[in-house]
C-alpha cells in the first residue's frame, strides 16, 4: 500500500532520515484553528512545547540564515510561542527571556552557545 493511500485529511507525514511516520495536524490552540504547519503561508512562527532544534529549522527558514548550536545542550531546551514582526535579534532575545543562551550573528550564521 503506497502512503498516500493511508494519508487522510487530518494526517501529516513526517520524513527524517528516509524514513516517514504519520501524526495528525497539530493545531496551535483550541480557540484558533490555525494549522501549526501553514502558518509560514502568513509569515509567521508558532511552537508548542518544541525543541529548540526544531524551533532553529522554523527560524533559519523565515529569516534565511543558517542556525549551528555550538552548545549541544540547547537543542533540547522546549519553547511555547509565536513570531511573526519580530527581527530574528527580537526573536532570539524573546527566546533568551524563557532559557538563558548566548548568540552571535556573522553574516548569514547564528552560532548559540
């Protein structure tokens, strides 16, 4: 059976290191039907509850820099938020307002430690 036999409405697929998994759509809040994975169609961010890793991926995309986490430990920090006027400097400092980390941008690189 190909996968997209079994994809129904409400189902993603998730793809990561050739394999795939399927998880239901992840709405943002109960009072907002705003489907967590179009939300780049508005330009904006939304996370509950992510790794940070994953957060950075949302982020690289929106802003078009590449993030590299220098300090390991911080790819598993969980966040809960949205982004969608801020800088990625307003952003980063949002962040750093929840978990304590250090940043630096050159050039197109976010280096965190």
């Amino acid at each position: 059976m190909c996968i997209r036999d079994r994809l129904k409405p409400t189902d993603k697929i998730v793809i990561k290191d050739s394999n795939y998994h399927l998880e239901k759509q992840t709405y943002y809040s109960e009072q907002d039907s705003s489907i967590m994975e179009t939300l780049w169609m508005t330009n904006k961010v939304a996370f509950r509850d992510e790794s940070f890793e994953s957060i950075a991926n949302s982020l690289s995309r929106k802003y078009g820099v590449k993030i590299i986490f220098t300090n390991n430990s911080l790819r598993d920090l969980k966040f809960s938020g949205e982004f969608e006027k801020e800088t990625l400097d307003q952003a980063l400092l949002s962040l750093q307002i929840v978990s304590p980390f250090r940043y630096k941008v050159k050039g197109n690189s976010v280096y965190l430690y």
